[in-house]
C-alpha cells in the first residue's frame, strides 16, 4: 500500500507540473519563423512595381492592343476583343493584380511615416506609385473602392466604392503633397529602386508628370476644368521651378527587364514570363498600327535602321510584305497573317526579351500632353515645339542614338519625308473618319509614343475619341468602343452590398456605362 | 482514317504486386512479430510508379510480475523515379487530354522534339498548345524517396487489481527528398531553360501518453471503470525546396549546373497539442451502462505572440445504452435489442499553424535585392476560436432470428460552431483570403446498417448487407452576409456560403432563360446567351449514400461483391469543359456541316419568345456558348454514380490438406475493385474531390486522371 501511494504522489506530481506548461512555449510555437514581423520601406517597392507592369504588359498586349488596332487575333470565335466582344471575366486579372499590389505601394506610406521609419521620400513614392495604380483602377472600372480599399488588415472587408471624381480629386492631393515631400530629396535605397536607381529627384518628376496626365484627363469635365486648366497652366507656364516633369528619356518612368530568355530570373520581361513564344509570335500587326508607321519610312519599322534587317519593333514581314491585318473583319472572311511580332524562338531582334518594354509613363507623353493644352489655349506654345519633342522623344527612347532631339537631321528629315510637320491651319478638332485636325495630328502620334503602355491608348480614345479608328464589318457591341470593364463576378459574392451601390450609382454593370471624365 | 481514341491508346494496364511475410514467436520469454512487404506498382501512365518496401518489428515481454513492456518499431521507404501531375496546365498530363485530338495517332506524339534540337525544343504536331503526353510522361519527371521511421515504447504497471497505470512514447520521423526536373522549353515559356528542384521535407511527430485505470466491481450489480490520462503531442514539418530554375546544360539535372543564381524556398509547420482527460463508465446488472467523458485541449495554433488564453478547450459527453433484450424477456425471435442515446460534444482547434499573425513575406522566393517583402495575402486571425460540435444521436441496435438478420440505426442532430475556414475576399480589400470562424452550421441526419444471412446450412452460406446515410445541413449564422470558401478555375464557378443555404452551394454564372425555364439564343448568331449575374447552380455535398454487399460461401468458397452509390451532388468538370468547348468532345459532334439550332428560344423584340430557328453555322462559337469558359452552368453535371467497388472469389485448402503440407493456412483467391462505374458524370470518375470527407475540397474537377480497375490474384500462406 505504502507503494501505491508513492506513485499516486508521483502522478499528482506530474499532473500538476504538466498543468503548468500546457501552454509553456505556445507563443514561440505559433510564431511562423519565417514570415517577417515588420519590413522596411525599400524592401516593398520593387516586387509591387514589377507585378502592377506585369499585370499591365499583359493585358496591353491582349487587351488594349485589340481594342486599339494595334494588333489583332486571327480568330472566328466569339469573346474576341477586336470586334468589341469583352467577356465578363476579362475584368477579373487587372482588378487583381491591381489591388493586391496596392497593399505594398500604400503600406511604404505607412511603414515611411512611422517615427523610427520616417522618410519624406518614401512616403512621397508611395503616393505616387498609389495614384499611378488607383488611377489605371478607376480609369478601367469607373468608381472603385479607394477610400476604404486595401483596409483589410483594418478588417474592412466589404470596402464601399468611391466616386470616380472623388478619387480624381484625391489623388490630385496626393500628388501636391508628394511633390512637397520630394523638394527636400530625402535619400532612400538605391538599390532597391528598380525606376530610378535612387534619384529622388526623377521621382518628383515622375509624380508631377503623372499629376499632368490625370489633370488632362478630366480637364474636360464642366465640373473641373476651370481648376484643372488652371493647374495645368501654374505646372507648365507659371511654376515650372516648383513643378519639374519629365524632360526627356532619361527621366522616363520604367523598369527594365534583364534582356535574357529566362522566364525565371530577377527582371525576366513579363512578355517571356507572361506569354507563350507561338503567342507572341502569331500576333499579326493591325494595318491601322503598321500602316502609318510603314507611310512615314518610320526609324522604328525600317528594317535597315534596325539588327540583322529586323526593325526596332522586333516585326517580320508577312507573305505580303510590311502589311498588316485590318482590325473588326467579320467571322469567316479568311484573314491571314501578315506581319507579326518575332518572338524568343526565332533569334531574331524581338519585343519578347527587350529590356525597355516595361514603360510606366514616359516623356513623349508629358511633351504631348503640353501639345495639347498648347493647342487648346491652356498654356502658351508654340504647339509644335511640345508636338515634334514628343515625337523625337518617342523615337528617342526605341533608337536612342538615331534621334536624340527634334533639330537632329534624322529627325528633320524623317518628318519632312513623312509630311509630319505641323500644320496650325487644321481646326482644333474634327471627328469625322479621315479628317485632319490637330488633335487628331497629336494623339496619333501621342498613340504611337505610349505603344505597350497600360491602357493609355484606349483612355486617351475614350477621352478624346483620337486617333480616328476605322470600325470593320466585324464589331459587335454596336460598334461602339468598350468604355470600361465591368466589375468582377465574383465582387457579386464577395463584396454585395458595396457592388449594388456603386451599380446603383455609376449605372449598368457592363462594358458600355460611362465613366464620370466620360459623361457629358 | 480514324486511329484509336487517344486516352485508351495513351495510357497502358499498369500492374501491381504485394508481397508481404510475417513471422511470430517467442524467444526467452519475448513475444516477437517480424513483417516485411514490397510493393511495385507500375502505373497507367508510361514511366510512371513507385516501389514501397516495409520492414516492421513488434516485441512485448513481462519485466516483473506487474511490468509489461511493449516495442514497436517500422522502417518504411517509398521511392519513385515519376509521379503524374495532374491539374489545369502546361504541365500537367490531363491538360493535353482537353486538348488531343480525338482521331489522331497516338504514336505520332513519341518523336516528340523538333527534328536536330533534341533536349532544347519541343514539336508540336497538331496544336500550339501543351507537349505531347509522352514528353511529359517521359521528361517532365516528379521524383521521390521517403525513408520513414515508426518507433513506440509503451509499459503497463498493475499497481493493484483493480489499478493500472500505462505510459507510452511513440515517433513518427520522414525524410523526404523531391526532385522536379523540367526540360528547356518546357510549360510553353514558364521554363524556357528548364528547371531542376531539389526539396528536402523532414517531418516528425512525436507523442507521449499516460493513462491510468481503474476498475472495480462494486457490490453484486455494479460494475466501475473510471480512466485519467494526458498526452502531449509535437508535430514538426520542415521543407527546403533548391531550385536551379534555367539549366545551362539541356537535359543535365543538377544544382551546380545553374543559371540563375539558386533560389531558396523554405517551408515550415510546427504544432502542439496538450490534453487531459477523464472517463467513468457505471454498468448495472449487464443491461444499463453509463459512460461519462471530459477532455480538456490546449492547441497551439490558436497561441498568438501575446497571449495563449485561448487555445483550451473543454468538451464532455454522455452517453447511456440499455440493452431491453436482458432487462425483459422478449420474442425468441429478438435475440438482442439495444437502446442508445447519446449527447457528446467534440473540439477541435486545427493543425494549420501561423494563422494568427500578420506578416511579411519574402517577395518571388527572395530573388529581388534587399531582402524585398510582400505583404500577407493571407489576412490572420487574431481571435480564433476552436471549433465545437454538439451532436445528439439516438440509435437502435437490433438482431434477429439468431442475428440472422440485424438492424443498426442511429438519428443524430447537432451543430459545428466556428469551423476554421479560409474565406475568399473580394481583391480590392488588398487581401486574397482571411482566416475566419464562419459561425454555425446545424446539422442532421440517418444512418442505418443491415445485415442478414437469408440462407445458412452446413456447407452453404449466403449473406447480405446494406448501408444507408443521408445528411442535410443547413448554415445559421455566419461571420459576414456571405462568405466565399472556393472558386474554380473558370466561368466564375465559386462555392459560397449563405445564412440559411447549405455548406458546399455552388454558384456561378449561367444561361439566359426565357421566364420558362428555356435557353435563351442570340437571334443572329444562334449562340445561347449568357446571365450577366451569379446563378445558384446546385450542392456539391451528396444527399444520400448506399452500399449494398452480398456473399455466398459454398464448402470451401467463398464469393463477395460490394456496390456503392451516391445521390443529390453536383460539380463542376473542367475537363469536359474544354474538351467540349474546344470541339473534342463527341457531344460537339451535331452541326459540325450544316450547322445546329440550338435548343430554346429566342427574345422578340417586343419582348416575347419564339421557339429558336436561328441556324448556328459558327459551331465552335455555338459549343463554346453552350459549354465554355464564359459560364459554368453548361458543364455542372451529377455526381450520383452507382459503383461495382469489389468482387472477391476464394479457395480456402482444407485443414487436412494443409496440415499434410506442414501449413496453417492455404487460401487463392482472385480479386477485382472498381469494377464498373455507372454514372452521368462526363469526365473519368464523379469521385474527384481531392480531399475526401470535406465538402469544402469538392465541386471542381480540375483535370482529373483517369481513375483504374483493378483485377489480381492473392496467394495467404500461412506456417
């Protein structure tokens, strides 16, 4: 019995001491060791940039390239975006990309703001990469959560959507702000920038050239345009020294891409990574595209201004020679390939491994946008001084040795040949198919400037209604062009209340509502 | 010139053997069992299979007069040189199925490189998508080798009587090693260059356990079993995957023939589980038993840095069984009858660890500079609860006519509060998924089991049985309106749940349809119009399941067959979706020359309908209206199926016959499992889910492998 009760107390020994610790070491235990707990500002910024240029050279290819005649499918089946016809789920890949993203670009805000973290730089960068992403979002969809988005972590998870002009307006803050946080030119990382290599000051102009894109925008708008304009003019004509923009090529906004065929390594082109050699390869050239640039003898499609007789724009020629598709033909017509983007496979010059395709904003753009408000008055000119630098700049950064800046003899040359001078006869604008104005003169060439750039091509169409594309017999939609995408299905289920809200207030959740900059 | 249908004459009869040998004994007062088996299984796939080999070893001996102790140890090895991939891509072998075309020979597909560029370029034959299923059957290799160590150690102590004491400490370790080799050009440009991926998973869980037990009868009638015990439990899992992603020589897989610099992806999983428990067990006069649990959880993975205040948990049961056939003199044809009821609660915490902390990750497996950083995904859960179920059954359990024909019933009802699940979130939360208890789901259902043997003589045995369950659950409340738990891989397919629908609902978006029901038709096309909105679609969880077996034993034969159905599901097939979308499914067959009218209606423009009459000459836009990406409706389909799971034929050799031959046991048998499938479902088995038992894992078959029958032969000597 004496024994029994040794081992009873021996229990009760146990017992109570496992009671202790039957929690002892949970916290360590359920702490993953190899998630971080905090991250610095740097580290966040380059794998968000290249995903959002991942997202955004995709879809520019199969997307934005169809609608903008730029390129067009062989293909009789239905769901063909070159005829107009969008499905549903086309709207889900950018949404996503986009939002996920944007996480990382506004936790740099956060993370930059903090008292042992702070740096006016990075907070400034992070408004800026923030605007840059939230504005292709609401350009695309119309009004989107923003105010309330990426609020997961505050457990908002059914985020209201906000209106488009609100997010304009905001945006247009952020972007004033970030342009004060840049003048001090806090250093950051250099080798954690994968834009700029460090320069802060490329930053503010890269900010305030974004700051000029989204004024343009909406300087249409009754509602705005007075402030825009104004702004506009402060930025260009008033205030340069407070305001810098891109200048040239070296200020251009872009990350580049390591140039080899690996679809695995740091800075693989997202057009190898993203999208089969047979895909890129079966891509025809649409006439539209090709067929001005052919007129002109342009540098960036003359086979002997490029490598080994490929021009700079990595195309091979068809069974026809330098043509290319018409755009909208009809199912059943029988259209063949003829000129086409070289892809990896064939060792030729090719888009597909080049490493300047990952374009964020460039300077062609700015100076074109200072074309513009230049023609309508909002700034003083002369128009073709902005009109000819975009163009050079354009040609610029594909050849940067051919043309370096408008006065060059190339340069004089290739427009006098092409008939591109400037004519300050035409009227401001006409939007008849085939006429001749000067809006039509500057976006066609703004349209060949942001070639492989997000969606800007069709913003500025839907904007302006430019360049003047033929309609084919082909287009369904009533031949109307898209003008936006519609909401994800899944937003339906996984965020109700918000989604009737916003159709309630935009309108009809499909590819045809307009956007508020749209509507009259 | 038609050739064989590419699936049959892909894929050949694999073939698979077991071998196994025990031996028992006892040697100087040790009781000792030594086993060892192989297995080879060469699988349908060409180049494809594994080899398993067990060695195990059981000893038990008595120290002293009160001691027992008792050994286990196993060693297991598994290794395969090829494991299929399945799923929806490049690289996966099903994904060329959706894409072959029906009447092309399967052995153009051998020579599959481009003519000089062997190991550098694939050729494609008759299509621009995936390589040709011997490629990746041949050069797409997913090898393994998996050492396993099983060891437990258990002693037994009588302190008295009626007081024992048992402790016991057991391992289970696994050292895993994976290699992934992908040739150049491989998965269109995912792999220009090829990839090798060494990953080196080590995993153990080790346990240790005491219990000790009490038992006693008290007075004439009562007899009492009362247990108190606790265990521990660790679990650990580590993984290291070294990819060398771009090989610089083609076809030469090793790390140091690397491209790119190596990119390191770690993996880890850690948990504990701590518990006590108790039991008393009160039986009166053999006819009234009383059984009483209380268990009390401490789960780490719901610890968070902070706090780990609520990672216990408590849950109790009761039950009480009374067995009428002893307490009153029933029928002579009752021989035994029981009553159950029971109210039993059981918790649960999860083995999926780091779920409650938010965190930063490293950014595309750390090949940026600087250390970059992803935010989570994932959003955690800082308060998660352990979930509890509360079910209360009744059950019957009755014999008959000498348990010639016996009948198990059970009715339970009950309620699973705060399952741990991941819910999807809309993108623009910044988020993927967020960890959530989705609140209750109250659950009911039946099960009845019945066996009987019709006829029984001397030499002549025949028996039946039968199950029967069905299960319905409905959800009661939720952590938000509605929650997102998975989506397939096309035409929005996505299961969600709803306050007052069903765990396993699939939604997704749909046909037009005219106020009747009817398909609604593009009027200049005569392709079916797609519902711009999310249409409920149907339950992927069974209503209902049945087994059926039967056997007859004549002398020394024995024959058996089993079958087995379930009624009320649905899911979605991908497979059939493309292949029926991209025109290799024979349903696409009507049209294909003069084009089809699809069955339904079209919309007059005064809003009313017409009976179709639209020809649609574009057949390939018609079937993907019907069958395609844009919706999911067109390609859910029943997942009821009736099975012939197994067919058993055995000789048993007489004793005397056996004992001539010095044996003590001599059976042959042969055998044959899944038999014959007969179901609507359009892929290869309507049993895909990859995670059987949980009907958030089901819904979508996302290029499932052809599932396989199996016939052999048995040979049981026994010494």
């Amino acid at each position: 019995m004496k024994n029994n009760k040794n081992i009873i107390y021996l229990l009760l020994t146990i017992l109570s001491l496992s009671t202790v610790s039957c929690t002892k070491d949970f916290t360590e235990v359920n702490t993953d060791p190899i998630g971080r707990r905090t991250a610095e500002a740097h580290q966040l910024l380059t794998p968000a940039l290249v995903n959002v240029l991942n997202a955004n050279m995709v879809r520019n290819w199969n997307f934005n390239n169809q609608l903008m005649q730029v390129t067009v499918e062989i293909n009789d089946s239905e769901g063909r975006v070159f005829r107009y016809d969008v499905r549903r789920n086309q709207a889900d890949y950018t949404w996503n990309n986009w939002y996920t993203n944007l996480t990382d670009l506004r936790d740099i805000y956060t993370i930059a703001s903090q008292p042992g973290s702070l740096n006016k730089s990075y907070q400034a960068i992070s408004l800026i990469t923030q605007s840059w992403v939230y504005s292709l979002l609401t350009d695309t969809y119309g009004d989107v959560p923003y105010s309330d988005a990426n609020s997961g972590k505050a457990d908002i998870m059914e985020p209201a959507f906000d209106k488009q002009r609100a997010i304009y307006e905001d945006m247009f803050l952020k972007l004033e702000q970030a342009n004060q946080l840049l003048k001090e030119g806090t250093a950051i990382v250099p080798t954690s920038d994968p834009v700029f290599k460090g320069d802060v000051s490329k930053w503010r102009r890269f900010g305030n050239s974004l700051y000029l894109r989204l004024l343009l925008r909406v300087a249409g708008k009754a509602e705005v345009s007075a402030t825009t304009i104004a702004k506009i003019k402060q930025m260009v004509d008033t205030a340069p020294a407070e305001y810098p923009v891109m200048e040239n090529n070296s200020h251009t906004a872009k990350i580049l891409w390591n140039g080899t065929n690996s679809s695995t390594a740091v800075f693989s082109s997202p057009f190898m990574v993203n999208i089969r050699a047979v895909d890129f390869r079966n891509m025809p050239v649409c006439d539209f595209f090709l067929g001005k640039l052919v007129n002109w003898d342009d540098p960036r499609v003359d086979p002997a201004l490029g490598t080994a007789s490929v021009p700079r724009f990595g195309l091979d020629r068809g069974p026809d020679g330098w043509v290319g598709v018409s755009s909208g033909y009809s199912p059943g017509s029988g259209v063949v390939q003829q000129t086409h983007f070289n892809s990896d496979t064939e060792n030729k010059l090719t888009l597909q491994t080049d490493v300047n395709t990952g374009i964020i904003m460039n300077s062609a753009e700015v100076a074109f946008i200072k074309a513009e408000a230049a023609a309508k008055g909002w700034i003083s000119g002369p128009v073709q001084n902005y009109y000819y630098k975009g163009m050079a700049d354009a040609i610029n950064y594909w050849m940067p040795t051919y043309i370096t800046n408008p006065t060059d003899a190339n340069f004089q040359n290739y427009i006098n040949t092409a008939g591109l001078t400037w004519d300050a006869t035409l009227p401001l604008d006409a939007t008849a198919f085939g006429s001749k104005s000067q809006m039509e003169s500057i976006l066609v060439q703004k349209y060949y400037a942001m070639f492989l750039v997000d969606f800007q091509q069709w913003f500025e169409y839907r904007r302006t209604g430019h360049p003047i594309l033929p309609k084919g017999p082909g287009l369904v939609n009533g031949g109307r062009m898209p003008t936006r995408l519609n909401y994800p299905l899944i937003t339906q289920s996984t965020n109700p209340t918000s989604y009737r809200n916003a159709v309630a207030a935009q309108g009809a959740d499909d590819i045809n509502t307009l956007v508020w900059w749209q509507r009259p | 010139m038609a050739y064989e249908d590419p699936v049959d004459a892909f894929f050949t009869t694999g073939f698979e053997s077991s071998n196994s040998l025990s031996l028992d004994g006892t040697y100087k007062g040790v009781g000792l069992r030594l086993s060892a088996s192989h297995g080879n299984n060469e699988w349908i796939v060409p180049n494809t299979g594994l080899e398993r080999t067990t060695v195990a070893l059981n000893a038990n001996t008595t120290i002293a007069k009160k001691l027992t102790i008792n050994f286990k140890g196993q060693y297991s090895n598994r290794h395969s040189d090829n494991l299929p991939a399945t799923g929806y891509g490049n690289q996966s072998l099903m994904y060329w199925f959706m894409f072959a075309q029906p009447n092309v020979n399967v052995d153009w597909y051998r020579d599959y490189w481009a003519p000089g560029r062997e190991l550098l370029q694939f050729q494609n034959i008759t299509t621009t998508n995936p390589e040709s299923p011997y490629a990746i059957s041949e050069q797409y290799l997913n090898g393994q080798r998996r050492n396993g160590f099983l060891g437990s150690l258990s002693a037994n102590y009588k302190i008295t009587s009626d007081l024992s004491l048992m402790v016991r400490a057991s391992g289970d370790l696994n050292n895993d090693v994976r290699e992934t080799k992908r040739p150049w050009d491989a998965s269109g440009n995912k792999f220009a260059q090829g990839s090798f991926r060494l990953a080196n998973i080590r995993s153990y869980e080790i346990s240790a356990d005491f219990m000790l037990r009490y038992n006693k009868k008290i007075g004439k009638d009562f007899q009492v079993t009362a247990t108190v015990g606790g265990s521990q439990l660790r679990n650990s899992y580590n993984r290291l995957e070294t990819r060398a992603d771009g090989l610089i020589i083609p076809g030469v897989y090793d790390l140091n023939n690397n491209r790119s610099p190596l990119v390191y992806a770690p993996d880890t999983a850690r948990y504990r589980i701590n518990s006590f428990y108790g039991t008393g067990s009160l039986a009166y006069k053999n006819y009234l038993y009383l059984d009483i649990t209380a268990r009390q959880d401490w789960n780490s993975t719901l610890a968070t840095i902070t706090r780990t205040d609520n990672v216990g948990f408590f849950y109790p049961s009761a039950s009480l069984a009374f067995i009428a056939s002893d307490f009153w003199k029933l029928p002579a044809s009752i021989s035994y009858a029981k009553l159950r009821g029971s109210i039993a609660q059981v918790g649960s915490g999860s083995t999926t660890p780091f779920r409650t902390e938010y965190t930063y990750l490293s950014a595309a497996d750390g090949i940026y500079p600087d250390g970059a950083l992803n935010n989570t995904r994932i959003l955690p859960n800082p308060n998660l609860k352990p979930l509890i179920t509360t079910t209360v059954e009744l059950g019957l359990d009755l014999r008959l006519f000498k348990n010639r024909l016996n009948f198990d019933l059970a009715v339970y009802s009950g309620n699973t509060k705060n399952q741990i699940l991941n819910r999807i979130v809309d993108k623009s939360t910044g988020y993927n998924v967020q960890v959530v208890n989705i609140g209750r789901v109250d659950n009911k259902g039946i099960e009845l089991a019945v066996n009987g043997t019709p006829v029984q003589t001397k030499n002549f045995k025949w028996t039946l049985n039968g199950t029967f369950t069905a299960n319905r659950n409905k959800i009661k409340e939720l952590a938000d309106s509605s929650l997102v738990l998975r989506t397939g891989a096309l035409g929005s397919g996505q299961v969600v749940a709803n306050v007052g629908g069903s765990m396993g609902d699939i939604f997704g978006r749909g046909y037009l349809r005219a106020p009747d029901g009817q398909i609604v038709y593009n009027p200049s096309t005569g392709v079916a119009l797609e519902n711009p909105d999310l249409i409920y679609l149907g339950n992927t969880t069974p209503q209902f399941r049945f087994s059926f077996g039967t056997g007859v034993t004549y002398k020394q034969f024995s024959l058996s067959a089993l079958f087995d159905a379930q009624l009320g599901a649905v899911g979605h097939s991908l497979t059939f979706s493309r292949m029926a979308s991209l025109g290799k499914h024979a349903i696409t067959v009507p049209g294909r020359y003069n084009g089809v009218i699809g069955d339904g209606v079209l919309q007059n423009a005064d809003g009313t309908y017409r009976k179709n009459d639209v020809i649609a000459t574009d057949i390939a836009a018609y079937y993907e209206s019907l069958y395609g990406s844009g919706q999911a409706e067109g390609s859910i389909f029943k997942t009821d199926y009736l099975k012939f799971r197994e067919a058993n034929l055995t000789y048993t050799f007489a004793n005397k016959f056996t004992k001539k031959l010095g044996l003590n046991k001599l059976s042959l048998g042969v055998y044959g499992r899944n038999l014959f499938i007969w179901s609507e479902w359009p892929a290869f088995d309507p049993e895909f889910g990859t995670l059987a038992g949980s009907d958030i894992v089901q819904g979508f078959e996302v290029g499932q492998l052809p599932s396989t029958r199996t016939y052999g032969a048995r040979l049981v000597v026994g010494l």
